[in-house]
C-alpha cells in the first residue's frame, strides 16, 4: 500500500460514519506495516529492488486526488465514496499482481510474497463488495 492510500484509509478510519466501514478502514491499515515489513526482508536479501516509476507516481497522485475530493464529504456519501474507490484500487492490484508482477518474478521468495499480497487484495476487495451496496447513491 502505498503511502496516499495509507492516508486515504487513516481518514476514512476517522471520518466514516458506518462502523463496519471504519472497521474495514482499519484493516486497510493493519495491512500496510505487514506489507513494508515484507518488503524491508525481500530487499535486505537482495531479492528486489523496488524503484519509483512513471506508474507508481500516477497510482499516488490517483490516491492524493480521491483523498482531497473526500476530504469535502461526510455521512454515507463518504462512506459510499471511500468503498468505491477501494474497489478500484484493490481491482487495480488484482490486475497488476497478476499480469505484471506474479507472472515477472522469478525468485520463489518474491513469488510467493506477492502470492500472498494478492490474496489479500482479493479479500479486501470481497469486503468492499459485500459493504458498498448499503450505501446507495443519492437520488
């Protein structure tokens, strides 16, 4: 999880007026130091070297424009609004994990942490799935 998400999260863990969606922001947040964590040991070994790119700077600068926007809502439009948006980033690593990183790791420690990094994005997206119909859009 990148840095703009993990302030998304913070503020949707703040701001949310469901509990169950503050609930979920949360785990979005326990995710992350487990996620650094499994970074830090791939890197300390020489397995990766991860790199900023053009793709990583449009993924943080997407996460900084959805933060300001929900920045200005409250109630279950901010609720709905911050699930939409986790739907489209967990469905944007789903993607990316499995046509780019999964399929381009060759060392069978990074295969197997990013494995594991998609099973988590995949549950995450189920959760916020199963959450966003309760907040239907405004008339």
């Amino acid at each position: 999880m990148e840095i703009q998400e993990t302030q998304t999260a913070r503020l949707a863990a703040s701001r949310a007026s469901d509990p169950e969606v503050r609930t979920f922001a949360e785990e979005l947040l326990a995710a992350h130091p487990q996620e650094q964590q499994a970074e830090r040991h791939l890197l300390d070994q020489g397995r990766t070297n991860l790199q900023p790119s053009a793709l990583t700077e449009r993924f943080e600068s997407g996460a900084r424009d959805a933060r300001a926007w929900m920045s200005n809502e409250s109630g279950s439009s901010f609720d709905r609004d911050f699930l939409a948006i986790e739907m489209k980033e967990q469905t944007r690593q789903l993607d990316w994990f499995d046509h780019m990183l999964i399929p381009g790791a060759h060392d069978a420690g990074l295969r197997a942490e990013l494995v594991h990094r998609r099973s988590v994005a995949g549950r995450l997206l189920e959760e916020a799935k199963h959450l966003f119909p309760r907040f239907p859009a405004p008339p």
